[in-house]
C-alpha cells in the first residue's frame, strides 16, 4: 500500500512538472511536427504576468502561442531573401501598459516589410503593415521609422522618412513626416 501511495505522489509529482515546464518550441511540435522553427521570441504583452510566445518557421509561418497554450497561426509567406538579412520579431513597449509585436523580413532589391500586431482577445491582430526600400527601424521609444526613396522627376531620389506613433487614444498608428502606408 505504501508504495503504490508513493508510485502516485511520484507519478503525480512528475507530470505537473513537466506540464509547467513546457517549453514553447515543445508545445508548437506537439501540434506541428513537420514544422521548423527559426525564431521564438516569449515576452509579456499585456503586463498580466502570464507570458505569450511568437514563433516564425522556415516556411515563413508565423504563430502565437498563447497564455493559455494555444498555437494560432498568425501570418503566412515571411521569407527573406537569402541575400539579405534574415527575418525578424521584436517585442517593443508603446505605453506604459502595452507592448506590440513586429515582425521584418527583406526581400530584392533592398526593401524590408514590416508588420506589427497588438494582443487582443486571446489572438495577435495587426495593427501597422509597411514596406521600407530602405529600411525600417524601431527606436528604444517605441517608434517605427520608415525610410524610401523619394524618386525626383528629373532623376535621383532623396532620402525620405515616416515616423509611426501609437496612439492610446485611437488604438492606431499614426504618420508624420514622409511615409508610405500600407494598411
């Protein structure tokens, strides 16, 4: 009797522990075998202490496993060319209460894409979508920084940047400066 009543506390003991500390890579292989990870990024969006994971695939497959475990797919097709950089998520703060998701990827002949999500109801819903012939960067503010080429009529091109500011009061990205928008 005894050891059956220890076989159980031991058999009990395990497994929790085990299901605590799954990790996000072993809770995505258990729904996608076939898949290949190449980026995780875990990270608190909502500041309620429970953490939400972001994984993008070889196949350009990009995924959020939620607080609650659950594995969504979020976006399909983030390739970068093999010649430029590789694909990207950055977890950035916008307010005191809130941070976003950004994904990147390159692709010929030097442009990068940009999309970035906000967590709302359990799912990742995309808040800001752009390209950048010349790139696109987020600064330590929580800023998106778009740069392009700004052709002129009689050849040549300037420099041109567009800044995104989220906003709390509309829940929405807002333009300055010279930008080009894609959602």
């Amino acid at each position: 009797m005894a050891l059956l009543l220890s076989l159980a506390v031991f058999f009990s003991f395990t497994g929790s522990v085990s299901a605590a500390a799954k990790k996000p890579k072993d809770i995505f292989a258990e729904k996608y075998p076939n898949e290949m990870v190449k980026i995780v990024k875990t990270d608190d969006l909502n500041n309620d202490k429970k953490k939400e994971s972001f994984i993008l695939t070889e196949s350009g497959n990009f995924y959020l496993i939620n607080s609650k475990g659950h594995v969504v797919l979020i976006y399909t097709g983030i390739i970068s060319d093999e010649d430029f950089k590789q694909s990207t998520i950055q977890v950035f703060t916008v307010s005191k209460n809130e941070k976003h998701v950004a994904v990147t990827y390159s692709y010929f002949p030097s442009n990068t894409q940009l999309y970035v999500y906000r967590l709302q109801y359990g799912s990742l819903s995309e808040t800001l979508q752009l390209m950048g012939d010349l790139g696109v960067y987020i600064d330590s503010k929580g800023k998106v920084h778009q740069y392009w080429k700004n052709h002129r009529i009689e050849g040549g091109w300037d420099l041109a940047e567009g800044i995104f500011t989220w906003s709390t009061k509309t829940n929405k990205y807002k333009g300055s400066g010279k930008y080009v928008r894609q959602s």
